[in-house]
C-alpha cells in the first residue's frame, strides 16, 4: 500500500490572470476577480493548514465584517501593500503562498486593531508569477472574517 503524502493542490487563481488590478493609489484599474479580497465561506485542506497554529475553527460562520481589503499596486514589481477596515479591532495573520501553497510570507498581528497597512517587499519572489495572500482576522478564538487576494509580481 502507497503510504505517500498527496502532492499538494494547485491553486486555481481564476480566469484570465485572476487579479484585480491596482494603482499605487489603489485605485481599482483593470479587470477585477470577483471572487479576490472577499469572505471566502469555506477552506479546503491545504488552506486550513496554513492558520493550524492559530487554533480557531476556519469553516466555522465568520462573526463580523471588512472592507476595503485589497493589495496594492497589482501586478507590482518591488513591493504592494495589503490593506483592510474593521468595525472592531481585531487581530491578523497573513500568510502569502505559491501556486502549490508553499509559503513566502508570513506575518502576525497579536494588536488588535480597526484597520491595517502592510507594506509586502517583493524583492525575494520569482517574478512573473502569481501569488495568494491569505487573510484571517480573529479575536481569540473566534474568527472574524477570513479570505484570499491574488496578486502577480512582475
């Protein structure tokens, strides 16, 4: 019997480039991916693997809102920056993954807070490729809100 681990998902990133495209003002510009810096409802396997450590129920009902998520500029060449507004002040992780999930960044905010603007430095990514940022805002172990952006690195 074939006890090797299944090689990991590919991300399908959607049609045409499935980005949204930005300005560095973050102006949207461009075609739009619908299904980009919205609530993801459901998570499969490998995505639920990426936030283990933060212990919280990632398919379990999302207790609040946010707006305004959106990396910026997309597609970018040194660096974009992921933004999001809360009613409430929360905590975040982000984690930004290859087409096969493999991580290129991870960052945690134990701080509460209403709103975020992470600058990503972009230097260490392959160019010409596209990468998911993964987003989970939480107040201890409840989940507030959780989704997913793609962007391309030029």
């Amino acid at each position: 019997m074939n006890k090797n681990p299944p090689l990991p998902e590919t991300i399908d990133f959607g049609p045409d480039e499935g980005i949204s495209y930005r300005t560095d003002q973050n102006v949207a510009t461009g075609p739009q991916d619908p299904s980009d810096w919205t609530l993801d409802r459901t998570w499969n396997e490998p995505e639920q693997s990426l936030f283990a450590s933060l212990g919280l129920n990632l398919n379990g009902a999302a207790q609040g809102t946010a707006s305004d998520i959106s990396a910026y500029p997309n597609p970018a060449t040194t660096a974009t920056s992921f933004r999001y507004d809360t009613p409430d002040a929360v905590k975040c992780q982000i984690i930004v993954v290859g087409d096969t999930y493999q991580s290129y960044y991870l960052q945690t905010f134990s701080t509460p807070a209403r709103n975020l603007v992470l600058p990503l430095d972009l230097n260490a990514f392959p160019k010409g490729k596209r990468y998911r940022i993964y987003y989970v805002l939480y107040n201890g172990t409840t989940l507030y809100y959780k989704g997913h952006g793609d962007i391309k690195v030029n």
